[in-house]
C-alpha cells in the first residue's frame, strides 16, 4: 500500500472561512491565522507541526498544509495534489525537479538546490557544496518531516556529509530550538565551493547562514566587467566580492565587524595568492576614518546585513541605507562605481533609489544606474509571494556633479 493511501484518511481538516481561499487558488502558500474558521476547526486543537487537509468554507480541497497554531502564517500548503501528502517521495520529487534546473544552470555542484516556497517546500532551505549539504528548517512542519528530508536528499544526491543549521533568528516564530547537527557522514568545518573560475572555502559550521551567500554569486560575476584597480569591500563577511576583484588584479580592502570573518578573507587571499587589507570595526566607523585619510577606491561595494528586518524598522533602516551610501560616495575616486545592495524584503527598488540619489545630492555628486540585479536564479522568485524577492543590487557610477 502505497504512503499516500495509508496516511491521507487520518489527516485532520483546517477549514477556511467564506471568501478566504482566494489567495490560495491564486498560488499562494500561506494561511494566516485571521483566515481560518476557528469554530469550526480551533487552532488550538493542533499542535505546532501538525499536516493537515485545508478545505475551503464549502469543502472544497484546497491543499496540505503544516500548521503551527500560535503563529501569525497559522499553515503553509506543501501540496494540492489530494492523493498525495507530504512524505518523503514529495521531498524526493521537490528535490528533483530543482535539481535540473540547478544543474542545466550552474553544473559545478555548488548551488541553492531548494529555496523554500519558491521550490514548493516552505520552511525550508538546502544548499549543496559538491557532496556536503546544509539545510535549514524554520517552521514546525519541517523539524517533524526531517528524516524524510534526509532520506530524500541522501537518495537524490549520496552526499558524504549532510548537516542541519538550525540556528537562525526565523526559528523563533514557531518556537523552535536553535542547534548546529550533523545528519549524517562527516562534514569539516569549511568545504569548497566554486565560483566561475575561482574557489572559496564556505565556512559551513559556524559561518552566517549556511556558510555561503549564492544569491550573490551572479551580481558578483556580473561586476568582473567593470574597471577595479582598487576595491574597497564592505561588510565583506568571507570577501567573495573583493577576493573576485583582487584575483583579477584589483589592491582589495575589506571591512568587517568581525574578526573571525576577516581571518576566513585572509586565508582566501592566501589560497588566490593575493593580497588582502583587513580593517575591522564598525563600517560607518571604518568608512568615515578612510574619508578622513583621505584614502580613494575605484569601486566600492556596500552589501549590508538586513537593516529593515521588520516593517517597523523602516524609517531607521532607510536612513541607515542612506548614510552608509553616502559615506561610501566620498570614498570613490571621481569617476568611480558603487555596488549597492540590500537583502531587506521591505525596502523596494524604488526606495533604495531614492536613498541613493538623495545620498548623492547630499555629497554634490552625480549618481547614474548602470544596471539593477536580483538574487541568483537558484533563489528563484514566486510570482504570487512577494517575500521571496528580497535582493537588490544596484551598479552605479558616481561622478562629481559638475561633470
């Protein structure tokens, strides 16, 4: 007897109420928690992680769904086909039919293979490194389904080392603990990962994330056509994009708060044969020092962690993108390019342009947008959930305004 027959009769409904699967029909994942007909169906009678049958207020079968009752997104559908639940063949196909596209794409092994809801499994996260995989789980569903998960991933790729990061801030929303656990084989604490031509090591176990930042990866090639003899890389983290530059024959300065991340640039540099300028501190501090000294890059790339994480912070955060700009437009030389970027969902294109353009009035310069990029096409976009467009990179050149 097959998975599906076995388990699909016992599933419990979560019923909607009138009107409210709309959203679903049109291709969205989530179910807030406003939505669901609690008389019918309390939340409270599931537990976090639950797999349930969504119905509409008619009856209508909308999809499965995991459920985490004390959450604002109170389920996340992981299928609509009604003859097949979430199991482990669903995680294999997933995790297959992601696969091609990452490998007609890249096919050196080192991607995003699964990025959440854009790849039909909310709540999770895999990125392969040749034969060492990492995933990140950050919804109740996800933690209940990670044997399958293993098991698919152990089919489809035969890793020699497979390890879970579960210890980022998102887990928090659906009351998870944070670890660090290998799942299975061995996995070192930084593995390689290849980028055109080059090769990085990707610290893995106790870098951000899960060690490596791909969605960056095709803005980074795209910036090795522009003139860099000398880079100054911001909030650098392993220094992908000033090692990329130096490797090319770029000087490359880097500028981080963390000493830690500063020795993985340094061993990079080491590993390229090039050579590295470390400066550590706070980048606002870092930046405003350098103007004093006057010192002058051709480009500057300023890749911030999330300074609007929450619709709250927008103000702040705006401004904050504003000023480091700012700061790293004094530090161009007079016909110099500024790499720009921001991994907050809640600022828009729009928004970070007119951060740039009032920073370049504020320092009497000119600023002219070359071209605009996203994340890499291993991160791919949902048409129907917005959240899943996060990365903005702006190229610009930045000249006197007299020019």
């Amino acid at each position: 007897m097959s998975e599906a027959a076995t388990v699909a009769p016992v599933l419990p409904e979560l019923k909607l109420k009138a009107r409210q699967d709309r959203r679903l029909r049109g291709g969205h994942l989530w179910i807030y928690s406003n939505e669901v007909d609690v008389a019918a169906t309390p939340l409270k009678s599931f537990e976090p992680g639950d797999l349930v049958r969504v119905v509409s207020d008619r009856g209508r079968f909308l999809g499965y769904a995991g459920v985490h009752p004390h959450a604002l997104i109170a389920a996340r559908v992981l299928s609509r086909d009604p003859g097949h639940p979430p199991g482990r063949s669903l995680f294999v196909h997933r995790m297959r039919v992601a696969r091609s596209l990452r490998d007609a794409l890249y096919g050196n092994g080192c991607y995003r293979l699964l990025f959440g809801e854009a790849d039909g499994v909310p709540g999770l996260v895999a990125d392969r490194y040749g034969d060492i995989v990492v995933l990140q789980s950050a919804t109740a569903a996800m933690e209940r389904f990670k044997g399958e998960i293993i098991d698919a991933v152990r089919r489809e790729l035969s890793p020699a080392g497979i390890l879970w990061r579960n210890d980022g801030g998102a887990r928090e929303l659906e009351e998870l603990d944070r670890y660090v656990e290998v799942a299975w084989g061995e996995v070192p604490e930084q593995v390689p990962v290849r980028e055109g031509a080059l090769e990085f090591m990707a610290p893995v176990r106790e870098g951000q994330k899960t060690g490596w930042f791909y969605d960056q990866r095709d803005n980074r090639l795209r910036f090795a056509r522009y003139p860099t003899e000398s880079v100054l890389d911001v909030f650098c983290y392993t220094g992908a994009w000033g090692l990329g530059a130096a490797s090319r024959g770029a000087s490359a300065s880097f500028v981080d708060a963390s000493g830690q991340a500063l020795q993985w640039v340094e061993a990079g540099a080491g590993r390229l044969g090039v050579e590295a300028e470390l400066m550590q501190g706070n980048a606002f501090e870092v930046l405003r020092g350098l103007r004093d000294e006057g010192r002058r890059f051709r480009a500057v790339i300023v890749d911030p962690p999330a300074f609007i994480k929450r619709k709250k912070d927008f103000r702040g955060g705006l401004a904050a993108y504003q000023r480091i700009n700012q700061l790293a437009m004094l530090l161009l030389e007079r016909d110099g390019f500024l790499v720009s970027c921001s991994c907050s969902h809640h600022l828009s294109t729009a928004d970070l342009l007119g951060a740039l353009q009032r920073a370049a009035r504020h320092v009497d310069r000119l600023v002219q947008v070359l071209e605009i990029g996203g994340q890499s096409a291993d991160h791919p976009q949902h048409p129907a959930i917005p959240e899943t467009a996060y990365l903005k990179t702006v190229f610009c050149r930045v000249v006197g305004a007299d020019s």
